[in-house]
C-alpha cells in the first residue's frame, strides 16, 4: 500500500511528486509515456517561467525529471484505465503492456493534464504523419523553406506561427474570428514577422492531397466563399481536451471534462485530489501546474492528518 499514488508525470505530476518525498510519503508515480515532462517537452522555448527566461521546453522537462529522480521518487510506465475508491483507500488499475495491474493507495493525485483537440475535418486522419501536425517544434523541420498554414487563434497557433516563420518560406494564421485568444506578447511578435499573413474569420473545411498535404479548402465566412491554399504542412491548434475519461466516473468533472476542484485541488472524492491541466481553472501554464502539484499534496497532507495520522487509516 502506498501512501500515495499519482498518475502523470508533467510538471505538475513531478511537482506533486516532490513534495511527497518531502513529506515523507511512500509515493509511486505512474506515467503513461516513458519520458517525464509532459506537453511541455513539446515547446521550443519556454518565456514565462519565472527565472528561466528563453529555456528550451524539453530541457526544462528532462530538469523537472531530474529533480524528481534526485529526491527518489519511483517511476513507473503504465497507462491507467480506473480508479475504484474502496472509500480509506483506492486501488489504481493499470495496464502494464497486455497485463492489466492494481496499485494500492490512501490517496491519489490526478495529474494526467490534456492533449490537443482535433479540428474534425475531412482529410485530417488520413493525413495526419502525412504533412497534418499538432507540434511545430516537433515537425516544423520537415517543411524548411516550405509553405505552411496553422489553424487556431490561441497562444499555442501563434507561439506556432512564430516558431514555424523562422523556418518555413510562408505561414498562414488561419483564424475562425477576427481577433486573436493569444496573449498581447504573442499577438505583437507575430506581427513582426514578415512571412506571416493572418487569415481572419476563416475555417479549414478540408486538408487534401494524395498521400501528403497539398491544399487546404478553407471558408471566408464573411464573404461565405471557398477557397484554395496551397500548402506544404498544416498545424492543428486548436485547443486542448482533458486526460479525465478514466476518472469521470469517481470525481465530478465540468461540462467539458475538467475534473472540479480548486486550487487545493481538492476533488468531490475524499481522497482523490488533482493538479494542473486537468482541473477546473483559469490559466493552465507551467508555472501553475507545479504550484497545483504542491499545493495538492498539502491537501494529502491535510487528508492524512484528518485521519490522525497514517497508522489510522
Ligand atoms: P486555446 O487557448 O483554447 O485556443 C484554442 C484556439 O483554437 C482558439 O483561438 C479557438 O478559437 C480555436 N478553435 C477551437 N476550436 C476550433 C475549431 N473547431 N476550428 C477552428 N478554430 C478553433 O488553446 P491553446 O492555444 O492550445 O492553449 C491551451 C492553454 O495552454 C491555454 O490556457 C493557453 O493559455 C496555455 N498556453 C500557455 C502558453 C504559455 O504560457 N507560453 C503556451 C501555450 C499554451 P476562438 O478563439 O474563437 O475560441
């Protein structure tokens, strides 16, 4: 039985998981990918943490994985299917290759963040690997002196378009309003860049080629007409979904499947806590993530005492 479970192994997981070690907790931590990091080994530099201006997301990841490591905390790679809460304690099910194993806990954190949403349109699934992206700075070499189109209007769509006009001969921002979600940083550094031209109040209503990205069908809903853009590559960012689907029968999630909590990320499940993207909040960056990772296993801490200590429970 450990004294704590947490599943992910973002900043926000790795954050929890430090603050376990110090809190002298029999902490184990599972992570669906073999590498630690999270979303955050996919950003080409990271500039708003505080004290590392400019670093290199995946850097940054391998750093937090370091730390993780240094203070002893035990990893391992298994993709969760459930959490059954035996009410003192809850058993995490996890499949282990084809064999599916239960890790007992007195107390999880939830910590599986989100991934990117998909556009849904024709030709995305066919062509995705095949000229169709959801990472710029995983992919964004591929099309060196190229033509591209990002398609979003967030802060992930244009750190994209920035990143990506340094690479590729053009860039389109193609955006379905006429103002950018981005931040105001954002917004001005991608106006700076010669090589991109925002298309506004546009949509994406298919990605075609035969085999690899030739074209995009996009929609000018102002003047309701069609047209075609000749790409190379598209990136999709288009927002994010939570990692909740395996939890959602155990804590209460919001309409779009963000598990509730505060910043105690404390759950509707006595016990089962959560920490960074999943949750219900206002700004999902780095930097919170891992003062939600702390600030979870504090509400552990206070769970456990609650219990007069651990022998109690
Ligand atoms: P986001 O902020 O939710 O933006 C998604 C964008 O995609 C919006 O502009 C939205 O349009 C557009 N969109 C959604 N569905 C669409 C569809 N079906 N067709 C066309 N466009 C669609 O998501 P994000 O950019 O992935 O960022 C996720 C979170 O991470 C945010 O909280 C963001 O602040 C954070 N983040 C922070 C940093 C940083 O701190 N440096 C970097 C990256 C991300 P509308 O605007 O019309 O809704």
């Amino acid at each position: 039985m450990y004294d704590l479970v947490i599943i992910g192994s973002g900043p926000a997981g790795l954050s929890a998981a430090i603050y376990a070690k110090r809190a002298g907790f029999e902490v184990l931590v599972l992570e669906k990918n073999p590498m630690s990091g999270g979303q955050v080994l996919n950003t080409d530099a990271v500039d708003n943490y505080l004290g590392l201006p400019g670093m290199n997301g995946f850097e940054m990841g391998m750093k937090f994985r370091q730390h993780a490591d240094e203070a002893g905390v035990v990893f391992e790679s298994a993709q969760v299917s459930r959490i059954v809460d035996h009410g003192t304690h809850k058993s995490v099910a996890a499949m282990l290759g084809k064999e599916e194993k239960e890790y007992d806990a007195r107390a999880v954190v939830i910590a599986t963040g989100a991934s990117h949403a998909l556009l849904q349109v024709p030709g995305e699934d066919a062509l995705t690997g095949h000229g169709v992206s959801y990472c710029a700075t995983c992919d964004g070499a591929f099309f060196r002196g190229k033509k591209t189109a990002v398609v979003g209007g967030g802060d992930v769509a244009v750190e994209d378009a920035i990143f990506l006009a340094r690479i590729c001969e053009k860039v389109y921002l193609i955006h379905r309003r006429d103002s950018l979600r981005a931040a105001k940083i954002l917004q001005d550094a991608l106006l700076r860049c010669p090589n991109v031209e925002v298309l506004w109040d546009s949509v994406v209503e298919e990605i075609c080629g035969t085999g690899q990205v030739e074209s995009l069908r996009i929609r000018r809903l102002k003047e309701n007409a069609s047209e075609t853009l000749q790409v190379d590559g598209v990136f999709i960012a288009v927002g994010l979904h939570p990692n909740t689907q395996a939890f959602r029968n155990v804590t209460k999630c919001d309409k779009s499947g963000y598990i509730i909590a505060g910043e105690d990320g404390v759950t509707s499940a006595p016990g089962i806590f959560v920490a960074g993207d999943a949750r219900t909040k206002q700004l999902r960056q780095i930097i919170t993530a891992v003062s939600d990772g702390a600030n979870a296993v504090t509400s552990v801490e206070k769970y456990f005492n609650n219990f007069n200590k651990f022998d109690n429970i």
